[in-house]
C-alpha cells in the first residue's frame, strides 16, 4: 500500500509594489510650500531680532532704520537695571510667583474639569462647557466693573500681599486650559478606564493613576500657554496690584514710555529679559508635544 507524502511549498512573500516617485508638480507644491513657510518664520523672527538690535543701540541710534547698533553699547541694559522702580529683580519676582501660581491652579484645575467634561456624565454638561467656552468672548474690560467690585468686598484689592491672590482668583483657570485637556481625554480609549475599573480603581483613581500620567502632550499645552499668558498679563496686574512693589514686569515697562517719548534701548532691554522665561520654559517642554500621546499607552 503506497503512502502520499505531503510536500508542503513555501509560498513566495508577498511583494510590495515600490511607491511611484513623486510627481514634479507634487514637488513643486512641497518645495513652494517649504518656501513659504520659511519666509513666514523670517518674517516672525525679524521682529525679535530688531529688538534684540535696539537694546544695544543708543537713544538717537534707536530712532533710525539701521540694523546694526552704530555704536554698540548697552546703555539700554545698564539704564534698566539701575533706573526702574521697583528694580528688575522685583519685578522678575512678582511675576513669577503670579505666574507659577496661575500655571500650577490651570494644571490642576484643567485636567480635573477636563476629565469631568470629557467622560462624567451628569445633567447640563455640554450646556455648562459652552457656557465656559462662552467666556472667551467676553473682553476683561466688560466684566471690569462686576469682578473689581467682587474683589473689594473680598478685601483683595488693598496695598497689602494679598492683592496678589486677587489677580490670581481671577485667572485660576482659563477656559482654554479646559477646552484643550477635554480634548486630550475625548481621544483617550475607553479601554483603558475599564481596565483599570476592573482592577477596583473609582474614578479619581483612574483620573490620577491611568488618564492622568497620559496626558503629558496636553498638560505640557496648558502649562506653555497659562505661563506665557499669566507673564505677559497686563490689564488685571494694572487694576488690582496697588502698590508698586507689586508689580510685575509688563507694568515695569510702562516705566519707559512717555507722554510724547519712549526711550527704546532701555525698553527693549527689558523686553529681551522677559521673554528669557518664556524661551526656557518651550524649550523644557516643547519635546512633550511631539512625543508619547495615547498610542504608547496602549501598547503591550
């Protein structure tokens, strides 16, 4: 009785068709748009750059159209650490501590609010987040007069410490700060919370142990732009800060303007050193953004 042996053949793998090269229209559209991105970033850029120029200039020097400081001197730097009152290390202190306050409520305050509008359901949600969303169309001008009134009866706006948390009452939390982490956490898969509800997490465990350490990209977002906002914050400094050694950098700079003059080396001097923070802090986390996300949390 003869026996069959089976011959098993491997089967070829499969061959990718090699990707057509690009087309010269598609790469006169790739290259025409590199183009104008470059332009657009020199163009955003040269501003900075003439006044980093102008703060080494000299006051007549400063009025012309010449790029190059002609003389080179730092009367600007030397005029605005020694002519400001409060000096540049108060100021740099006021706003900072303004600014690590407001940045540190909006981490908190962002994610918590929204992880709530994102995945708890509860009656008027969605009414409830464009009513938030609402009140980036509102101007601080026109609630001007309502939140002053607010904060005098609370006893925050007076000469003392505590006008500083009058400013920071009013800016604890921005709505963008909400919109954006409420977006990271609509992105987040559902999988992830049910794993970790199976394993007797509640929902703060969930929010601190799963959803939280994920959200990285957003909180790096919020953190930039409430920093940046709360640094570079004028009107509500100006209304509620009484006293001068409260203020904070922006108001120091008014300092430089006149009634029919601005003496601008010493101005952008100032503007150069404020903008140091901002520059550090992108810098500390501009890599968050392109890194991790959701996809690396769901790995095995």
């Amino acid at each position: 009785m003869s026996t069959i042996t089976e011959v098993k053949v491997d089967k070829p793998a499969a061959v990718l068709p090699e990707a057509a090269p690009p087309s010269v229209a598609g790469r006169l559209v790739r290259w025409l748009l590199v183009a104008i991105l470059i332009l657009y970033s020199v163009l955003v850029f040269v501003p900075f750059l003439w006044s980093v120029a102008t703060s080494f200039k000299t006051l007549p020097d400063s009025l012309t159209l010449s790029f190059l400081p002609n003389p080179f001197t730092t009367y600007g730097y030397t005029t605005a650490f020694t002519q400001l009152d409060p000096g540049v290390p108060v100021l740099f202190f006021n706003s900072a501590l303004i600014a690590a306050l407001v940045t540190a409520s909006n981490l908190l305050l962002g994610a918590l609010g929204g992880y709530a509008f994102a995945r708890l359901r509860f009656p008027g949600r969605e009414v409830l987040f464009v009513l938030v969303l609402g009140t980036m169309m509102i101007p601080d001008q026109l609630r001007l007069v309502p939140v002053y009134q607010i904060l005098t009866f609370l006893h925050l706006v007076a000469p003392g410490p505590e006008n500083y948390l009058g400013v920071f009452v009013i800016i604890a939390i921005y709505p963008t700060s909400l919109f954006v982490m409420r977006q990271f956490f609509l992105t987040v898969p559902y999988d992830l919370e049910e794993a970790a509800m199976l394993d007797g997490a509640g929902t703060f465990g969930t929010f601190w142990r799963v959803m939280l350490p994920i959200s990285t990209p957003a909180l790096a977002a919020v953190a930039i732009l409430s920093f940046q906002g709360t640094w570079n914050g004028f009107f509500w400094p100006l209304v509620i800060l009484q006293a001068k050694q409260h203020w904070t950098l922006p108001l120091g700079l008014t300092q430089f303007r006149f009634l029919y003059s601005t003496n601008w080396p010493p101005l952008m001097a100032m503007t150069v050193i404020a903008t140091i923070p901002i520059v550090i802090l992108y810098v500390l986390f501009s890599r968050y953004f392109v890194g991790g996300g959701v996809s690396a949390a769901v790995k095995g």
